[in-house]
C-alpha cells in the first residue's frame, strides 16, 4: 500500500514509525516531515494546508492512503479535496472538523446527542465575560472559541488575569466560559468510518510546562500508556472504554453523521474524571500529540489496515485492536523560553547515544539536517519513547536516553508517569 502522512512532528514520526514496524511494509511518503522522519522514509516538499496541491499530488503519484496528522490541513478542506478526487483519506472533512475547530459547534453537537460535558457560556464582549465569571465562579476556565494551537484556554482563580486573557481572544472572536472540572484527565482515541468506532488504548497526557502541573499550558510535555488506575474504578480498561463508546463516542459519531458531516478519521476525547462522572473537556479531530507516541507502540495489530478501513467505511467488520502488556512513557524535549517564545535554531547532540537505551525511540517534534547536524526548528523538539515491562522500567530508560541528549537551554519535565510507577 502506497501512503502519504501529512505533518512534520512527533506524531507523525510515531505515526510512520508504526506503518513501518510492518510485515508487509507498506510503502511511507511524508509531507513536510522533519529530520527524523526524513532518515526513515521519503519527504516531499509539499504544503500540507493546501488542497490542491495535496490533492494533485496523491493523484498524480498514484496514492492509496492519505493520513493526516494535524489539525490546521483538517480545517483548510484537505480531506474534502482528497475525497472529491477518489483518494481514500483517515481525516474528516472539513464541516466535521469543526468538532475541534469550533467549541460552539462542539458544545453543540454534545448537547444534541447527551453527552455530558461541563456548562458552559458563550461570551462575545468584556461585559458578557465579567457576567460569565462571576456566574460560574473561581476557578475560572476561559477558553478561545477557533483553534488556538494549545494557547487558547485558561485556567486560573485570578479574575483579572482570566479577563485579559478573554479581552485578547475576543479580538480573534468569541470566547467560552466554562464552569471548572476537576479530576484525572485522560485522552482517549477511537478511529471512526463516519458510522461505527474502534477504540485504542487510553492515554494521560501532562499539559503544563513544569513539573507537579506548574506552569502555563503547553502542547504537551509527555504521557504514559496505558492507565493502570482505571481498574480501580471501572474494572478494567476495557469496562471504561465500553462506557466511553456508549455515552461518548458513538452518540458524537452519529448526530454527525444525522446532520450529513459523518467523522472520518480520529476521534479524539479529552475527558476529565470528577467525581460526578465522566465528563467530556474537548474533543479533537486528529491523533493526539505527545500521547500518539505513547498509544502506537504498544499496538499490535497493523495500523495501515486499520485506518484504511476507517477511511473506506469497513472498520466495523473489525474486532478491537490489540495493544501489548508493555507500557510505554514519553517524555517532550522544549526549547528555551517554550511556551512563550521558543529560541529555535540549535544544534541537538547525543541522539544516537540516546537510541542505545534498550527499549528507546525518539520522535522527531521540530527538527531540521543542517550539514551533518540537526538543529531545533519549534518548541517542542523532541519526544523521547521507552517502552517497558513496568514504568518503573519504562521511566529509568526514557531519562536515561534524555540524559544523554544535548540542546542548550532546553527542558522537560521529571515527573512523567511518576504518579505509576
Ligand atoms: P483544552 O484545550 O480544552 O483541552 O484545555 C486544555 C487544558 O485545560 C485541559 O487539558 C485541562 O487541563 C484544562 N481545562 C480545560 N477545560 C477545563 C475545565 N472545564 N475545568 C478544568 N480544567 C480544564
Ligand atoms: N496532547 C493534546 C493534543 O494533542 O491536543
């Protein structure tokens, strides 16, 4: 099978990381990619956001599968154009996107098919916002309605500061105030052809910058697979996620597909765990970053065959993934001063030192070949991948590798997947 991976970060290197663990190995294209990416398979210098291009190319080169990896191409009509030329494509269309590009329309559909959510207002002014926060009270969740790369949402007991933040997204649109939830976070993926779901293996993902959840809001700073503390309150992995499918998931799928915008592609649920029940934060449209890289290794079933099938309407004549009993850990290299501003443009040492660590991969995030060297491009650079028997085991390899990784002024976090081991 000939397939073409749109985007150029770690989850697109753990994405075609994947297709290539492989027996047949199916034949991986990556447009843009990075560094790493560019060491295993072909790159094409190819704008991913532009239909046309991305349309014509996978025409003229005879492509069987497009996957894409970020969000931005969801919402330019990437997928819609692949369609409307014959190309199967894992990613929705555009309308359907906007379950993650729209937090109206997201909050919209949820209340349409019951899925519990928190509350939350819709605020188009300052006055509106101020009425809002006092309503829902401290803490205060201020979120920008489009998308907003993982800066758009606020958590804070400072009113002032949750006001500044609504007075800077509201010059970009409107904004949510949403009434707080507070519990463990867990990120579950489904694939979905538009009608049935298939679900993988949950993830936690760490939001914050710095280490014990201090810090401001991040992509993603690492995460662990699976959640061993599930059992205890649901059974069993499996007993959450037969309950996540039936009050979340299928209910999404099909009030989209009853408004003629069926999800074709992954359906991301960030959910919280109060203690009232299950609650739904957000969803996104696409395979989550870093927890991508923590939910594909321990796959064993062959992921080529699973999103064509999502992407051709078959998935459910399938049964379950199968994931592995081993764990894996993630942990994100960031570049000086990220979030905020992130100096970029310099040089990484010590990667093939860090790959000798048994059980080690690393996904490219922000990378780029300068001569022989490979120098930083973004904010998060690196994602540093242990799998284990246990994550006691899966912890000691991952900042084993990352000590041996040179980049000047980075950070990461220390405590990922410590609350496990
Ligand atoms: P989102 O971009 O919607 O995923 O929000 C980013 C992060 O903000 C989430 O992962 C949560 O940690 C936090 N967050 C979002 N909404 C809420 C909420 N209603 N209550 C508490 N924390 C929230
Ligand atoms: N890790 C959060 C996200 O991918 O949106």
């Amino acid at each position: 099978m000939k397939i073409l991976v749109l985007g150029s970060g770690a989850r697109e290197h753990a994405i075609i990381t994947a297709l290539l663990r492989e027996q047949p190995r199916p034949s991986v294209e990556c447009a843009p990619g990075n560094a790493g990416i560019a060491a295993e398979v072909a790159v094409v210098a190819l704008d991913p956001n532009d239909p046309v291009a991305v349309a014509d190319y996978a025409v003229l080169n005879s492509i069987e599968l497009v996957v894409i990896g970020p969000e931005a191409p969801l919402v330019a009509g990437v997928a819609d154009a692949l369609r409307t030329r014959g190309i199967a494509v894992f990613g929705p269309d555009r309308a359907a996107a906007a379950l993650e590009g729209s937090k109206t329309f997201a909050k919209r559909i949820m209340d349409e098919a019951g899925v519990p959510t928190g509350r939350a207002v819709r605020a188009g002014s300052l006055a509106e916002t101020s009425a809002a926060l006092d309503e829902f009270g401290a803490p205060y969740v201020v979120k920008a309605d489009g998308l907003a790369a993982g800066k758009g949402v606020l958590v804070t007991s400072d009113r002032a500061a949750a006001l500044a933040h609504a007075t800077f997204w509201l010059e970009h649109g409107s904004v949510l105030i949403e009434e707080f939830l507070d519990g463990q976070e867990i990120s579950l993926f489904l694939l979905s052809d538009g009608h049935s779901v298939l679900p993988l293996s949950p993830a936690q993902d760490y939001k914050r910058a710095l280490d014990h959840d201090a810090g401001p809001n991040t992509g993603g700073m690492g995460a662990y697979s699976p959640l061993p503390w599930l059992d205890a309150r649901f059974g069993s992995e499996n007993e959450f996620v037969d309950e996540i499918i039936e009050t979340v998931a299928l209910p999404t799928i099909r009030q989209l597909a009853a408004e003629g915008t069926p999800f074709v592609g992954l359906l991301y649920c960030g959910l919280i765990l109060t203690d009232a029940g299950i609650r739904v934060i957000e969803f996104n449209a696409r395979f989550g970053d870093p927890e991508t890289q923590v939910v594909l290794p321990r796959l064993l079933t062959p992921l080529s065959g699973l999103l064509l099938a999502a992407a051709t309407g078959t998935l459910g004549t399938l049964p379950r993934p199968e994931f592995s009993a081993d764990v894996a850990v993630t942990v994100v290299v960031a570049s000086e001063n990220y979030p905020e501003s992130p100096l970029v443009g310099r040089e990484i040492t010590g990667l093939d030192a860090a790959l000798r660590v048994p059980g080690v991969t690393i996904a490219h995030a922000a990378t780029a070949a300068r001569g022989d060297t490979i120098v930083s491009t973004g904010g998060r650079v690196l994602s540093v991948v242990a799998v284990g028997a246990s994550f006691i085991e899966a912890r000691a390899r991952a900042y084993e590798a990352l000590g041996r990784v040179s980049l000047e002024g980075s950070h990461y976090r220390t405590d990922i997947a410590a609350r496990v081991a």
